[in-house]
C-alpha cells in the first residue's frame, strides 16, 4: 500500500512541477507513531515520490510529533 501511496504522490508532485511549483511540504505525524518497519516503508514511499524531480523544486517532509 506504501509503494502505491507513494507511485501516487509522485504523479501529484510531477504535476505541481509542470505547473511551476518549486516547494512541496509532506505533513507526516505518522513518523512519531510507527514502529521501524513502517517508517521505512514511508521512507520508501517518499523517495518514489520524489524520484525524477527537478533540480529546482524543494520538498521538505515535516515531522509533527502527537
């Protein structure tokens, strides 16, 4: 499911870019409750999203401790 989530988000980011975004925030306070095996799911997920983008567009992933 995180590969998908993860194959989603990156169509959504390619879009952003074409349309001239150059920053993308991920809010996850997911990260705060998970075990390891799933953070680095998300991890994973994340890179797939970011994959191929470019140069010029920053993404930053936000941490928000519960």
């Amino acid at each position: 499911m995180m590969a998908d989530l993860g194959k989603l988000l990156h169509r959504n980011f390619k879009r952003l870019a074409e349309a001239g975004c150059k920053h993308i925030q991920i809010d996850e306070p997911y990260f705060t409750a998970a075990d390891e095996d799933d953070v680095r799911a998300a991890v994973e997920a994340i890179n797939v999203a970011i994959e191929g983008l470019p140069d010029d567009v920053h993404v930053f992933n936000a941490y928000l401790p519960g």
